[in-house]
C-alpha cells in the first residue's frame, strides 16, 4: 500500500467513525433537552418552597414591628391628649 491509499483509508475510518458518534449524539441531545426541563422543574419549586420559608419568619417579623409602631402611636396620642 502506498501512502495515498493509507491516508485515505485512515480519513475515511476518521470521517465514519465521526458521524456514527454525531448520529447518536443527537439522540442523547434531546434526552437531555427532557430532562432539564424536568431538572428546572424540580430547581423551581424547590426555590418557591425556600422562598415560602424565607419570607414567612420575615413577614411575620414584619407585621409585629408594624403592631409595635401602633401600639407606641397610641401610647403617644394618648400621652399628648392628657
């Protein structure tokens, strides 16, 4: 065999070798497209329940500050009236 031949062999095995690969890649392409969309699925209620369990302690927290500030407007109202 001369080198021509060799190297047009060795092409040719490089060139089917790549294409088996990129045909089943395409395959696998769209099984993980699936499956993100059922990974950002889990990702986002997973953050909406962290977000419920951040903000509820907050708000809470919140609403008892704004009874503090009433009740010590009533005291002072109170207070300015006597």
């Amino acid at each position: 065999m001369n080198k021509e031949s060799m190297y047009f062999l060795l092409a040719a095995a490089v060139l089917s070798v790549s294409i088996t690969f990129t045909g089943c890649s395409k395959q696998k392409e769209e099984q993980v497209v699936e499956e993100k969309g059922s990974i950002e699925k889990m990702t986002d209620e997973a953050a909406d329940k962290a977000v419920k369990k951040i903000r509820t302690p907050i708000d809470k927290a919140q609403g008892t500050s704004n009874l503090g500030d009433e009740r010590l407007n009533e005291m002072d109202n109170a207070l300015q009236k006597q």
